[in-house]
C-alpha cells in the first residue's frame, strides 16, 4: 500500500503487467503455446485441457440431472469413488480380451455409481431422507472404504509399501486418440456421448418430462399419476452411473492405478459445473471445458510465472459468485416483487385496450 500511495502509476502498471502474463501463460498452457520448442509441445495444452475436463463433463451431468429433478447430489464424489473401485477390481484382477475387458470394466463403474446414488434414492423415497445430508455422509462412507480396500492384498501392489493398487491392463484402458505424446483418451468421446445421450433423455424422452414435471412440482406431478419416489430412484440411479462413468475415465483413461487421491476434487468441482451449465448437458459440457482450461492452465501458470496455482481455486470462486449475484440482487433489492407488481398494474390496463379495440 506504501509503495501504491508512493508511485501509483508504477504500482498500477506493475500489477496489470503480472496479472496479464500470468494470465497469457494460463492461455498458453489451456490451448496453445506459441512459444514451446516441438510441434507436440505447442498442441498438447488444448489436449490437457480436454483430458481434464473429461471426468468433470461426467461427475457434472450426473448433478445436473438431478438438479432437473429438485434434488441436490452432492455425493457425486462417493458415487465416483465406488466407480472407481468396481473398475480398479475389473480392470486389474480380471483378465479379458481386448475390447471385451474395457467394456466390462466401464460397464462396472457404472454399476457401482449407481448402486451408490440409488441408494440414496431409496432413502429418500423411502424415508424422506434429505439427499444433501446422505450424499455427504455416503462420500465419506465411499473415501475410507478405498483408504481400506487399498490395504487389503485384493488391491494393493505387490512389493508397494504405500497405498496404491496394481496398473490396469492395457485391455482394459481408454485407448489414446492421438498416440503416446498426448493423454487424450476415447473416454473424452465416450463422454461427449453420454452428454447427447442425456440430453434426449431429460429433454425428449417420456421418462426426461416425468422427471421435469416432479422437479417442477411434485405435488402436481402426484395429482397427474405420476410416481415421485420412482423419480428420485430412478434420477439418482442414473446420476451415480455419470458420476461412474468419472470414475472409469480418470481410472482407465489418465492414471490406471487407484490411489487414496484419485477423485481429487472432481466432485466438488461438478457441482460447480452443472449450475454454470445451468443444469443443461450441452451447458455442463461448455463449463466442464472451462474448468478443465482453468486446471491445465494453471500448471504452466504456475511455472513460468511463479503464480501460485490456488488462483485458479480464486477464478472457480468468482464463477460461483456471479451465479448467485442475480437472484441475490433480486432479493436484496425486491426486483421480482416489483416486476409482479408491475404486472398486475398493466393488468387493467390491457384489459380496457381489449375492451376498446
């Protein structure tokens, strides 16, 4: 602040010069950089990205397909979890033909992911169990047991004395798209897949309106014949095997091992991307590649720079925060009310144009 009141034109000029290259190497390193020596160098930022952004595209549309129903899946990190083991299990003590083996292990993740979230559907068309409360329970159910299995001789390598299970086989892993110098794996496409496929479901489907019209108005949608605990089993069911589907891609596609860290922050970092998604899949696919840029780019930020990387953790935050800026500027200041009372003046207004005309 001394140096600001002092020389404030050189502490202005200072600070935009290290805000603008830490965010050009940000740049460069989320999609391309110019300044990198090979070829291979100067694409591979845009193919992080992506690789990155895969399981966040995933672990998003399983929250996003809940929210469409009123109900907020915060276990998308736990249902990942059991993804991930069931996968690990197959991926690693089964031993398939090629083709067959990759299958089977992502069909696995996506059972375990289901059988997760469907639980906490059960519990709460059974109970009436807030999904928030068993979500966050049920992650932490799902994070110890992997810090558990990881312990036993199932899944833990042979000869390793720190918790890490055995690679993957090479049948049972995403193969690269685009050779050994990139990370991007077909599971990048599986995902795209599952974004359209989710997108005919909830938006064109009769089982998509029948979720909609319970997360619109469960009362109504009871009163028309619709069955409302069906809707959070079966909506939950298929936010887990999403969530699954995180699984298998960050297993089979990026680190072929299972270690006590491999979720990360994928599901926290979901919930984020389904409501910049707006709860849309086409929307959580734009976000998801966002925060996988944010990620990627992050690391040379880092780097060339010296930047600490929690910026990025910042940027996420402010995101968050423009969000809900319009409905809590909508509260603060009484817009809607406003609006409808607006509304309601005009009313007989239009009415008396009627009448005239």
């Amino acid at each position: 602040m001394g140096y600001f009141f002092a020389r404030p034109t050189d502490a202005i000029t200072s600070g935009w010069r290290a805000a603008t290259e830490a965010y050009g190497a940000m740049l460069r390193g989320a999609v391309y950089d110019p300044q990198a020596s090979t070829t291979v160098r100067q694409w591979r930022p845009i193919t992080e990205t992506l690789t990155v952004a895969t399981p966040l595209i995933a672990a998003g549309l399983g929250v996003a397909v809940a929210f469409r129903v009123g109900l907020f899946n915060i276990g998308a990190q736990g249902q990942l979890i059991i993804g991930v083991v069931l996968a690990g299990l197959v991926g690693f003590r089964l031993h398939l033909p090629p083709g067959i083996h990759l299958v089977v292990a992502v069909l696995a993740a996506l059972v375990g992911g289901a059988l997760w979230g469907g639980l906490v559907g059960v519990l709460r068309a059974r109970t009436g169990a807030p999904e928030v409360i068993t979500t966050i329970m049920l992650n932490y159910v799902a994070l110890y047991l992997l810090a558990y299995l990881l312990t036993t001789s199932t899944f833990q390598r042979d000869g390793a004395s720190n918790p890490i299970s055995p690679p993957v086989d090479d049948s049972a892993a995403f193969p690269l798209l685009l050779g050994d110098s990139f990370r991007l794996h077909l599971g990048f496409l599986v995902v795209l897949v599952a974004a359209a496929v989710v997108w005919w479901l909830v938006e064109r489907s009769t089982l998509g309106f029948r979720w909609r019209a319970v997360g619109a108005n469960p009362a109504a949608a009871r009163t028309a014949g619709m069955s409302v605990p069906a809707a959070y089993v079966g909506v939950m069911v298929a936010a887990g095997a999403l969530a699954g589907l995180a699984g298998a891609a960050q297993l089979l596609g990026t680190e072929k091992s299972l270690t006590g860290g491999i979720a990360g922050s994928i599901g926290p970092d979901a919930i984020t991307v389904a409501l910049l998604g707006r709860s849309r899949p086409f929307g959580v696919v734009l976000a998801g590649l966002l925060f996988g840029a944010l990620r990627a780019g992050g690391v040379l930020m880092q780097a060339q720079t010296g930047t600490p990387i929690d910026i990025v953790l910042v940027v996420q935050s402010v995101i968050v925060l423009l969000i809900a800026a319009p409905p809590l500027v909508r509260a603060i200041f009484r817009l809607e009310t406003k609006r409808r009372r607006g509304t309601d003046a005009a009313a007989p207004t239009a009415e008396r144009q009627g009448a005239a005309a």
